[in-house]
C-alpha cells in the first residue's frame, strides 16, 4: 500500500500546525504505516481542506475518515482490545478537542493580536504554497474572524476563550489521570488526537495563559514526551517542506 501525506507546510518545530494534519501522521506512525509527506493544493483537496491522501491512488480527505478507512481495509490493531466504554469516552474526547478546543487554538493565532503577530509568517509561507498564487493576508484574516464569529468563538473575548479553553485541557488531565496512555498502559488511534492537539497548543511561541495551564498539567507533559520519544524520535523536516 503506497500512502502520501498531503498537508500544509510544519513551522514552530512540529511537524505540522493543522493538528488534523498531525494527527494523521501521528495515526500513520502508530499504526506501522510507510507514507510520504507532500505539500498540499487546495484545489486539488477533495474536500477543499487539509490534510487528504492518496491511498494506492484513491484520494480521500478528512482526517477521521481516512483513518477509519485504513482501519476497515487494513485491520485496526491500536483499538482493537478497546471495551465500548473505553471507545465511548475516545470519542468523546476527540469531539471536544475537535470541535470545541480546536477553535480555541485558531482564535489564539488569528484573533489575539500577540499570538496574530507570531502566526503572520506563518501564513505568509504557508499561504502561497497550498493555493498556487499569492493571497492578501489582511483579507483572509477579516474571513477567518468572520467565520471564528458565525461558528460562535469568535464572539468570546481573550479572557473568555483561554477559560474555556483552559477548562477542556483541565477535563483531559482529570481523565488521563496517571494511565501511559489516554485509555491505559497501550496507545490507540485516540492518542493520535490527544498529541496533536497538545503540542499545537504548546509549539506557539506566544506565553498565553491558555499554553501555561497546559504545562501546568505535569501528567500531560509527561504524556507528550512519553509519545514523541515512542513515536517522533526520529522525525525530521521533510526535504521537500519549509522549515
């Protein structure tokens, strides 16, 4: 099976900073997968979002669905031992950090002014790379704000977002308590998301009070490290991608 990684260009030291792209990677390396990792073009996602692969040239988009994919078509040995509340409570887990935390980390760098100063080079790179042709980076900062305040974020101020945001990494710590792993001494696909999404929060250069009550969690921290050894010890920049 040939599978390449489309996704947007790593910055901060990380191998990417959409953590659904990292997240995908992440499930790649778990699960024993060979793939490569290629710069992605919008207009060519299936879905008009990153990441997407190629799957023995099949092009599939959605981080969840493809991982879903491979674990029908190809067996699923992270969570196969996995009681159905064990799965109920990674579900529940990956939806918050998906749909509720995931918007408190693009608020940081697109609405707070500091963490917006540190992700404009960021973009600057970032931006002609996956669309082909430059784009006026005021101009889709206003279409981010836009749809950070249709979604409902948006509407919260910094101090209110980094509480709530604050409260989701305080659930996860409560629940990972002092297990290796989110549901026990072994990892699963779920761990995938619960990595990506912390060293997101971590890897941005702005100090927020969002960043310092997740390294306040010492069980979390631990956690990262414990992951990156196991599975990103040996990650390096791929050639083809801006550090």
């Amino acid at each position: 099976m040939k599978i390449t990684l489309y996704q947007t260009p790593m910055a901060w030291g990380t191998p990417n900073l959409s953590p659904f792209c990292f997240k995908l990677e992440a499930y790649f390396r778990m699960a024993g997968l060979a793939y490569e990792v290629k710069m992605a073009e919008l207009a060519k996602a299936p879905k008009g979002k990153v990441p997407y692969v190629e799957l023995d040239g099949q092009i599939m988009g959605d981080s969840q669905f493809i991982i879903e994919h491979l674990q029908k078509k190809h067996g699923d040995t992270l969570d196969a031992n996995l009681t159905l509340e064990q799965k109920a409570v990674g579900h529940t887990i990956r939806r918050m950090l998906e749909e509720c935390t995931y918007w408190y980390i693009v608020y940081m760098r697109w609405v707070d002014e500091a963490g917006w100063r540190a992700y404009t080079p960021v973009v600057e790179t970032m931006i002609p790379k996956v669309t082909g042709g430059p784009v006026p980076i005021a101009a889709l900062r206003q279409k981010m704000l836009g749809i950070l305040h249709d979604q409902g974020t948006g509407r919260h101020s910094v101090d209110e977002v980094q509480k709530l945001a604050g409260e989701d990494i305080s659930a996860l710590a409560t629940l990972m308590g002092n297990k290796p792993y989110l549901l026990g001494d072994a990892p699963t696909s779920f761990d995938a998301v619960v990595y990506s999404f912390l060293v997101s929060i971590i890897a941005n250069p702005v100090d927020s009070e969002f960043k310092q009550h997740t390294l306040s969690q010492e069980n979390l921290v631990r956690y990262c490290a414990r992951f990156k050894s196991r599975f990103f010890a040996n990650w390096k920049p791929p050639e083809n991608q801006a550090a």
